[in-house]
C-alpha cells in the first residue's frame, strides 16, 4: 500500500464484515459497528459481498477476527491490559471493547486514519477514552518507536493482532514486526493470518487464489509474501516465540460455523491460515 493514500483492502474488508452482519444468522463475529461504519455509501460493493460467490471469503473475514478476539479475551483474564491493533484498517474492536480496563492502539498509516477517522465522525460513532491511534510512517520511524511514543508501556506484556496485512508485506517486514513484539515481556502474544504458499494449493484452490491475487493488484496492493506452514512456524521460532498454534480452514469450522442452519462454513481451499504466537 502506498503510504499517502487510505487501504482500498480495508474497505473490502469492512463491507464483508458488514454483510455477515446483515445476512448470516447468527453471526459468527458480533460486529454492529461494522454496519454503521460502512453505512449506505457503497451498495454495489455491498450487494457483491452478500453473494453467494462470496460467502466463504466473508466468512473468513469474520472468522479471522473473532479468532483474534478469542486470543485476546483469554490474554485478558491472564491479566494483559494493552492491545495493539497492527494495519487496524476499519477494524471495530476498540469500539465495542467489553474490558474495561483494556488499552486499545490502534496502528497504521496517517492517511488511512485520516480517513477512518472521518468516516467515524459521519457515521456518529464516539471515540473510547481507553483508544490511541497510532500514525505510523514506515518511513521515517520504526514500529518499536511509534509504539513507545504513543504510550505503549514496552515493559509490561501486550496482546497483538495484525490481520489482512502479512501476505502484502516484503519478507524483511515480516521479520522486523516479528522481532518488536517478541521482545515484548512474557505474556504477550499476537495473532495474524497469512497466505498459504500458491504451490501449496488444490487446483481449484489455485483458480481462486489468482482470481483474488488480480483483484488486489488492481486495487494497487499486490500479495508479496506467501508461506507453508512448516516454514511459517520456523520464521516464528527463530523470532524468539515461545509458543505456536496454527488454525486452518477446518479448525475454524470446529471453532464457528459447526450445526448452523445455514450451511455457512469455510470451504477446504485454504488460501489462508491463522496463527498465534506467545512469547
């Protein structure tokens, strides 16, 4: 993504959890916010994200936050107070945070804020006490930084979550992010999806994996950085995580979509992986 424009991605992203909002019941991601912050203003996207066609995606959208939410809810009762929201997009959590006594950071980049930020203000959704944005240029200061001067207290364990931003990041990216948070305190932990390795794929896996690959290059932000999971759970490692848990397509049907009177359910493609990695 260019670092003077907002994420067309996260409006994407957005709009899907919206539409799991307003058509599959019950949802598996309890996300009203979403619906008032995408409002009415992009009803072809939204009719296109209600399709048939497009369930097992908006599923996974939903998914993949309410796995990280699961994550950070048992980091909660383990006594962490701090969440960072790493490339938050148009991410709800922090305002409909049910822990009181949870910090929420919110990172990414100063346009996309800017512009999250005002639909916030359109769509009449206050912002919590307990909310920091963090506006961070790549380009001129380090993660590390923008935390620390944001109020981020290094010293004590935080929980992390960093969807929907791995498979556009250059590899040394990957490792630079991986190193800040494991060199936070015991306790800490972080949760993100990732690309499973294009060769890695069924056939029919691989015709939806380039169908998705053209549409986000054409939207400017192209996937760059894909893995299996073998070699994922060694680039964790050697970052100095302590533990791993992966999640594939059917470890979150277990998890969310088991006994539905809809059907809804991941399909086996698995173009995508979840992980949680505790230091």
């Amino acid at each position: 993504m260019e670092t003077g424009r907002a994420s067309k991605t996260a409006l994407g992203v957005a709009i899907r959890r919206a539409a799991h909002q307003l058509i599959d019941k019950p949802p598996v991601l309890d996300d009203p916010i979403a619906v008032r912050l995408v409002g009415n203003g992009y009803p072809r996207l939204m009719e296109r994200a209600m399709h048939p066609v497009g369930r097992d995606f908006r599923g996974f959208m939903a998914a993949r936050s309410r796995y990280a939410e699961d994550q950070l809810a048992e980091a909660v009762a383990n006594g962490v107070t701090q969440y960072v929201v790493l490339g938050a997009g148009l991410d709800t959590f922090a305002y409909r945070n049910p822990f009181s006594g949870l910090r929420v950071f919110e990172v990414d980049f100063p346009a996309t804020q800017v512009w999250k930020r005002s639909m916030l203000k359109n769509a009449e959704i206050a912002l919590p006490s307990n909310l920091v944005f963090v506006a961070l240029d790549f380009e001129h200061q380090t993660l590390a930084e923008g935390l620390a001067e944001g109020g981020l207290e290094m010293h004590k364990p935080a929980f992390f979550s960093w969807l929907g931003v791995v498979p556009y990041l250059t590899l040394d990216a990957f490792r630079s992010t991986l190193r800040v948070v494991a060199q936070m305190p015991p306790g800490s932990a972080m949760s993100f999806d990732y690309a499973v390795a294009p060769d890695r794929l069924s056939p029919i896996g691989r015709i939806a994996f380039d169908r998705l690959s053209e549409r986000v290059s054409a939207a400017g932000e192209p996937f760059q950085l894909f893995f299996t999971p073998e070699d994922l759970d060694a680039e964790i490692h050697r970052a100095g995580f302590r533990r791993i848990e992966q999640a594939d397509s059917a470890r979150l049907n277990d998890l969310y979509f088991n006994n539905r009177a809809d059907g809804l359910k991941l399909s086996p493609l698995g173009l995508g992986m979840l992980v949680t990695a505790q230091v």
